[in-house]
C-alpha cells in the first residue's frame, strides 16, 4: 500500500494528525497496535485549553464538543485554611474546558470512519525502515495476521511513550531530558456528581489531591500517593475518606459526595524531552517526543499542539513541495514542549509533598505569593490556560 504519511499510532497525536493532513490533502494511513474499543475507552486527560478547543471547531470536530464540554473560567487553588478561585478570564483572556480524552478520541475516530481514512487496528510487529533515505516505509502484520507493508513519503511516529518510533532515531546528535518524580498518582474515575463547580488542586500535609470532573455527572480525582503504591491497598472506602481530609480545607461547610467509583489505578509522573523531534523523514509528535507530569493538565494538549505545526509543515512540504515549515518543525515545537515542561515540573513541584518541613514552608509560601500578587496569578493562568496553538 502507498500513501503521504504513514502514521504509528491512533491515540489523539495520531488521529488528528490524519484528520489535519486530510483537510491540507495529504493522504495517510493510521497502525495501532491495540483495538479501537481500547484505545476509545483509555482514561487519560480531561482539560481543553481554548486554542485546542477553537482548532477543533475550526477543523469540523467541534460539533459534540459545544454541547458537552464544560466551560471553567479558573482553578480553585487550596491549602489548609484556604481556598482562592484562581480565574482565567480575568488573568489570562480565556477560559478551559473540561471535555475528556474519551470524547475528543471517540470524535475522531467517527470522522475518520465518515471520510473513509484508512485505519489499521490490532497490529504486530510494528517496524519503521529507511527513515534516513527518501522512501520510507512501515512493515507490521495486521488483525488477521497477514504481513502489511505501507510505504510513504514521510512516517508520523505518534505512537507514544512506549512505541518503536523514538527508538529509531539515531543517538548521533539526539538529547534527552528525564526527571521522574519520586511520587505518583492514584486516579480514581467515580459516578457521581462533582463536589465542585471547577477543579480543586489542593495542597495538604498528606499530599497532593486533585479533584476534576468529566462530566455533572462522573467526577474524576487524584492522590498523591508513593511510586510503588500497591494499588490493592486502597479500598474505595480509603479512597474517599483521604480525599475528604486532603479535600477538606476547614473553612465552610464544604462537603465531598461519594459515590461508586468505576476506575482506579496508580499513575507514575515523569518529565521527559527528547530533541530533535525530526530525522530524515520520520516526526515525532505527542508522547513519542515528550511527556509531562498532569499536573498543569498540558499532555493532551501539547500533542494537538504538535500535530497542528507537523500538519501544516507536511501540506507545505508534500503538497506544494516547500521544506522550510518541515525544517523548523522540532524548533518552533520545542518551544512550546519547554516552556510546558516548565509548568508542569513547576505546578508538581509546588503542590506536592516532598522534602522536608522546609520545603513545605517554601511551596506554602509560593502558593501564597500566586494569590497575593496580580504578576504571579497571572503568570499561572497564562500557563494554565495556554499560548495560542501554532507558536
Ligand atoms: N505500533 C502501533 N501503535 C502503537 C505502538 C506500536 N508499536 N506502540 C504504541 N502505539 C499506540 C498506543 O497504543 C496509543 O494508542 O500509539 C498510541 C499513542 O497514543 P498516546 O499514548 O495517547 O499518545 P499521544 O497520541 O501522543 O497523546 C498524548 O494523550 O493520553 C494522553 O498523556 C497523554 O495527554 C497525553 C496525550
Ligand atoms: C483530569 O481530569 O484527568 C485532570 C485534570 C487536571 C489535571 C490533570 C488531570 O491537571
């Protein structure tokens, strides 16, 4: 089979990668290597920046999305004896939206699936070759087992943290960045209507705890919890009551609604960066190249980011034959996966427990400082609320 761009990968990157290409007409074909009632139903992210929000409308995607996503002007920001609403509008010009991963990948792939784009699911074997020449081409066997070759003028590696692709860069010239994070996250996904009209990231002395929602009906929380936290350990009883004490903040008569919880598992927290995000003809994208910690809520968004600048450079470069948007590809990227990184290392750092007691003075002092002064709220709605796609 030939095609423009072969892409590894269907999660968000690569799915709207091949809805983006389509609209410049560039031709692709999608390999995943999981089913798509499994890559549909993964638990990920739950918070749209307005850039990513107005891309999709502007792409044909944002039909259910203006129905359903909820609108968040802000944040509330908590720590013992208090809780401050941190709001977007007012600071940084626009609002989030609460609209989950499931969603927006259930979206696209129904577009996929009307416009016809080739997908292949349930794949082996995966393997990229001659990404340093000019005719690329993947190889992998498909649901049925039959041996598949696709080959294109250029390969996407969308394929996450855990695919082939970034292992196929060559180590001349490459640099990476890693810090993992000596905690981690329990996700708990709950029926039951949210506690909050917007998220509560709260500070405690027991640790983080993050209340989000997906829906005003299923509530979503987090728990900063130990790297090698045995998820059987925690009962949904346990659950709720750590959330009421990390949730609590002791002023009102605030009170969180339990309820049965669907979803839980534990989630490791890692910064990583890995530069350049092009070789020869195979671009890296989303979490192939790079993952942050969710605290800032940036990895979803960061991947529509990416796949925003990679589309327009290939339809530049495969359509009209200009290189130049393809050259500066991995640059004007990585600008944007920096400076998230910077927020997101920052926002983990300021929110959870680690150290010792002084440490924790100097992260209750900083929290203070965020509402204290218009430059430092400002500073986090910025971040949080997000630069413009495309720069
Ligand atoms: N062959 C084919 N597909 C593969 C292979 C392989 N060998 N290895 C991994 N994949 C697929 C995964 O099954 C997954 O569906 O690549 C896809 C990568 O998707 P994500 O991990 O969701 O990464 P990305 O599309 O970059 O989205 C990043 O989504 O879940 C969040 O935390 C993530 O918010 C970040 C964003
Ligand atoms: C989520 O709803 O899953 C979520 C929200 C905000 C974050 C991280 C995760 O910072």
């Amino acid at each position: 089979m030939r095609t423009q761009v072969a892409i590894v990968g269907a999660g968000p990157a690569g799915l709207l990668l091949s809805h983006l290409l389509d609209l410049e007409g560039v031709t692709s074909v999608l390999v995943e290597c999981r089913s798509a009632e499994y890559v549909k139903s993964r638990i990920r992210a739950g918070i749209l920046e307005s850039g990513t929000v107005e891309l999709l409308k502007e792409v044909g995607l944002g039909d259910r999305l203006s129905e359903e996503a909820l609108e968040h002007r802000g944040i509330y920001l908590q720590w013992p004896g208090e809780r401050y609403h941190l709001d977007f509008v007012e600071h940084a010009g626009h609002p989030v939206w609460v609209y989950g991963q499931t969603e927006m990948t259930a979206d696209l792939m129904k577009a996929r699936e009307r416009a016809g784009r080739p997908a292949f699911y349930q794949v082996d074997d995966v393997a990229l070759h001659d990404i340093s020449g000019d005719r690329p081409y993947i190889t992998f066997s498909d649901a049925a087992g039959r041996p598949q070759r696709v080959d294109a003028a250029v390969i996407a590696g969308c394929d996450g943290f855990h695919g082939p692709s970034r292992r196929m860069m060559p180590t001349a010239g490459r640099r990476t960045w890693e810090r993992t994070y000596p905690f981690a996250w329990l996700g708990a996904l709950a029926a039951v209507p949210p506690s909050t009209d917007e998220l509560i990231y709260a500070w405690h002395p027991n640790g983080f705890a993050l209340h989000s929602m997906r829906s005003p009906q299923l509530s979503r929380y987090y728990l900063q919890v130990r790297p090698d936290e045995d998820i059987n350990g925690w009962s949904d009883e346990r659950i709720w009551e750590e959330l009421a004490i990390r949730l609590g903040h002791g002023q009102d008569a605030w009170s969180l609604q339990t309820g049965s919880i669907i979803e839980k598992s534990v989630l490791p927290m890692r910064s990583f960066v890995t530069t350049p995000m092009r070789h020869g003809r195979l671009f890296l994208a989303g979490d192939a190249a790079h993952i942050v910690p969710p605290t800032g809520a940036k990895g979803l968004n960061l991947a529509v980011a990416d796949v925003a600048l990679l589309a327009r450079a290939l339809g530049a470069w495969l359509r009209d034959g200009s290189e130049a948007l393809a050259h500066g590809y991995s640059e004007t990227a990585l600008r944007r996966v920096w400076r998230c990184t910077h927020f997101s290392w920052w926002m983990t750092t300021m929110l959870h427990r680690h150290g010792d007691d002084f440490d924790a003075q100097l992260q209750l002092a900083q929290l203070q400082r965020v509402i204290a002064s218009e430059a430092a709220t400002k500073e986090l709605a910025e971040n949080y609320a997000g630069l413009p796609i495309g720069r």
